[in-house]
C-alpha cells in the first residue's frame, strides 16, 4: 500500500554501478492501443478479481520471497490498504457495482491493527481508508459511515504516527507506543497528502500533526532536490539509497504532498527539475520492478515503489501550466502503459496476491491523469 503499498526492509547496500545502463524490464507481451483501452482492460481486471466480500487479495498465495509479515495483522492491513486504492481508482473510472460493493467492505471491516513492536503496516491501511473515505465524501457520498471510518482512520494516523511527526511502517529498536523509528519521507509524503483530501472533505485536522510531518518531509529534502529514504538517513546522506538514481521515485510524493500544503521548500521550477530527473534517471526505478527481493537493484530500488511513485507523479500534472502537462504526461505514461499484464492488471512486487490489484489501482489512477 516503495511497496504494496510501498514497504522496505532494512535496505542492503548496493553501491557499484554496472559498466552499462541495461535495458528497462521487458514489456508485457500484450501491449494495449491507446490509454482509454489500457484503463478499461485494467478495470476489468479489478472486477474480476474483486472478492466475494468486497475486498481485494487473501494472502493465501505465497513464492517465499514476500516481505516479513504477521497473521493476520499484516494481511488486515494489507488487504484493507489494497481494497481502498481499488476504491479510489474505481471511483475515478466511474465503475459502480464493484466500487460501491468495495466502499461497504471497508465500512464493515475492522480496522488494521500493529502486528507488534516493529510492524507497522497498519499505517499505511489507515493512510488509504482515510484517503478513499475523504474522496468518498468530496464527490457527494451521504452515508454518514463514511465519515466515522474516515475519522476513526484519522485518530490511527495521529496515534501511529512517529513521536516526531510522520509515518513509518517498522520500529526495529525500542517498539514504543509512539514508533521510535524516524519517517519514511515517501510514507511521511502519502500520509499528507491523505490529510489534505481530508481536510477537504470538512474533517477537523490535526494541525501540530500536520506541521510536524510537513517539517520533517521538508527537513528530508537534499541540496540536490531529491529526498532522504527517511528521517534516519541523514547520517548516510550517500547511501546508494540517497542519490538522485536511488531517490528519484519517492522526490515526486515529497514534492506532490509539500506543494498540496504550500511549503516554501517546494516551487513550479522545482516540482519541474524533479519530473526531469524522473525521466532522465527512470530506468534505475525501472529496474527494481519486479525483482524477486526488496533492494536487490541498483541504487537499492524496490519493486513495490514503482506504480506508487507514478501515481504520485502523476498528480503533480495538477501543479503544471497547460504548456508543460502534456509533455509530462506522455513521460509518465511511458512508464506504465508499456506494462500491462495480459490479464489486463499491472504489478511491480510479488506481495502473495495483493501486488495486482493495487499496482493496477495505481496505474489506473495514473493513465486517468495522463489521457
């Protein structure tokens, strides 16, 4: 929900650089005409694989490789993190019947819980909810549960966000009730963005929450523009992680969210010097996608950060004048379109059969910006 959502283990170190850029992953064998067909083959896809009770994903399918994880909290988390971007991307193409059947499953569902001291996945699950409830609640959805998931969600965020503002999704030291790890910028990034839509929607937002989180993302900007993998980082400034081909992804979130609230840190020319980067350092995000083991590739990428970095990237279009959008727009469109399964889904992570849905929930959302 950098993972399925995007989740990271400790990062191993990968720091050499082959003699040669390799070509981006093979494109898949069906390569669709145009964007409006690619959306409609992926919600097909969605439809099809929705489950009985609303939901998306079982957790019963396994290749041995997926991140560590707990039962059942992890997989709560997960499928509630998936089923909300399946919510949101359905929402947006206009599919009702299996939207509105997916909107109840999470009105009924429990909410995700902490797996124990050092998972945290449950963050991301609540950074989803609370984002779908709010987009629910801004294009006219009345029913009054909607609102109580999302402020139920909204009180998770503030009691699992980090003790100095932000979002994590592992505590690997002290497991205190306040995660002690310092945030991901990426995490930090998604979890603002769900806070402004909230807002939006009318809730009532914590604002030493938001200025805190919003202090640290702008406190995790480098010199060169990117950001740090997390608050933690800034002691290893040139991990391979940290350099512009490691942290050309998760910069497109840290700009979106920076820019939704107005920080000075964020700027037209800057979001623009970020989208080149984008295009010009792609094929070291493309190259994670889809390798078996988290942070394997060069620059220690991940494959479950790519769909999620091109949605983010596609909702900085919003931020651009109508001479500079449709260049962006075919750019990150490139990045997706070339991908999509014969089954009409995308993905870019085995994550036991969560990764379809929410990387196709993901590339929806993204074509539906760049048409």
């Amino acid at each position: 929900m950098a993972a399925v959502l995007p989740f990271i283990v400790a990062p191993s170190v990968r720091a050499e650089e082959p003699a040669a850029v390799p070509p981006a992953t093979t494109a898949a064998a069906t390569q669709p005409a145009s964007i409006p067909e690619a959306i409609d083959r992926g919600v097909k896809f969605l439809v099809k694989s929705q489950n009985a009770d609303g939901s998306w994903g079982t957790g019963t399918e396994t290749r041995g490789t997926e991140i560590m994880s707990m039962v059942p909290g992890s997989h709560d988390a997960f499928r509630l993190g998936t089923t909300a971007l399946c919510v949101m991307a359905l929402r947006e193409t206009g599919q009702t019947e299996a939207h509105d059947k997916a909107v109840q499953y999470l009105l009924k569902a429990d909410d995700a819980k902490r797996d124990d001291g050092t998972l945290l996945y449950n963050t991301w699950a609540h950074v989803y909810v609370l984002q779908a409830m709010a987009e629910e609640m801004i294009h006219g959805n009345k029913d009054p549960h909607v609102a109580d998931v999302a402020k139920r969600n909204l009180k998770e965020m503030e009691q699992y966000a980090t003790y100095m503002g932000g979002w994590a999704y592992y505590d690997f030291h002290h497991h205190t009730q306040s995660p002690a790890l310092g945030p991901t910028s990426f995490g930090t990034a998604a979890g603002l963005v769900a806070l402004y839509e909230a807002k939006q929607a009318g809730l009532e937002i914590p604002e030493k929450l938001v200025d805190r989180s919003q202090r640290r993302l702008e406190e995790m900007r480098l010199p060169n523009g990117v950001f740090l993998y997390g608050e933690d980082y800034k002691y290893i400034p040139r991990l391979p992680a940290n350099l512009p081909r490691g942290a050309v992804g998760r910069t497109q979130p840290a700009n979106y969210a920076l820019w939704l609230w107005k920080s000075k840190e964020v700027n037209p020319q800057r979001i623009i010097d970020g989208l080149d980067l984008f295009k010009k350092e792609h094929a070291w995000l493309d190259m994670g996608r889809k390798r078996p083991f988290p942070h394997e590739s060069w620059y220690q990428t991940s494959g479950y950060y790519y769909y999620f970095d091109h949605y983010y990237a596609s909702r900085l279009l919003e931020s651009l004048n109508s001479d500079d959008k449709p260049r962006y727009a075919a750019q990150i469109a490139e990045g997706v379109l070339p991908h999509q399964e014969e089954d009409g889904s995308w993905w870019d992570y085995a994550m036991w059969d969560y990764h379809k849905p929410y990387g196709t929930a993901f590339a929806v959302m993204t074509l539906l910006r760049c048409k």
